[in-house]
C-alpha cells in the first residue's frame, strides 16, 4: 500500500514540477526578452545621441577651420599689400637717388 502511495504521488507530482519549470522557464525567458528589448531601445538613445554630438562637433569645427582660414587670408592680404607698399617705397627711393 505505501509503495502506491508513493508512486501515486511521483505520477502527480512529476506534472505538477514539469509544468512549474516550464512556468519558471518562461517568465526567464520573458525576463531576456524584456531585457533586450530595453536594451535595444536604449543603444538606439545612445546611437542618437553620439551622431547628434558628431554633426555638432563637425559644425563647430568647420566654423573654427572657417574663421581661422579667414583671418589667416586678412593677415595675408594685409602683409602682401605691406610688402608691395615697401617695394614701391625702395623702388621711388631708388628712383629719387639716382635723379641726385
């Protein structure tokens, strides 16, 4: 009689402890998924965000390349006309000497 018993509770009890694995094997499984979803979302933000702070890094830096190279070509202008300025100076100089 025990040894039926016993073996009647195993057979219920072995259903029972599949059903509740597969219950725990599900919820873990739904737990991943949530997770990864979450972490998809969130690579996405991050993603967003790096190629706004590109575009951004990549403006400013075109403006400074723009301003520098603009001022560089005033200073440039300024010094060409310093020296044509000085070469006409020694040239009527010259000129003035030799009329001497």
């Amino acid at each position: 009689i025990y040894t039926s018993l016993y073996t009647l509770s195993l057979h219920d009890a072995l259903p029972i402890y599949i059903v509740r694995k597969a219950e725990d094997r599900a919820k873990a499984l739904v737990e991943q998924e949530e997770i990864t979803k979450q972490a998809q979302t969130r690579a996405v933000e991050v993603l967003t965000q790096a190629q706004m702070k590109s575009r951004e890094m990549r403006q400013a830096s075109q403006e400074f390349a723009e301003t520098m190279l603009k001022s560089t070509e005033e200073t440039l202008t300024k010094a060409l006309s310093d020296v044509r300025s000085t070469r006409q100076a020694l040239k009527t100089s010259g000129r003035n000497q030799q009329k001497q």
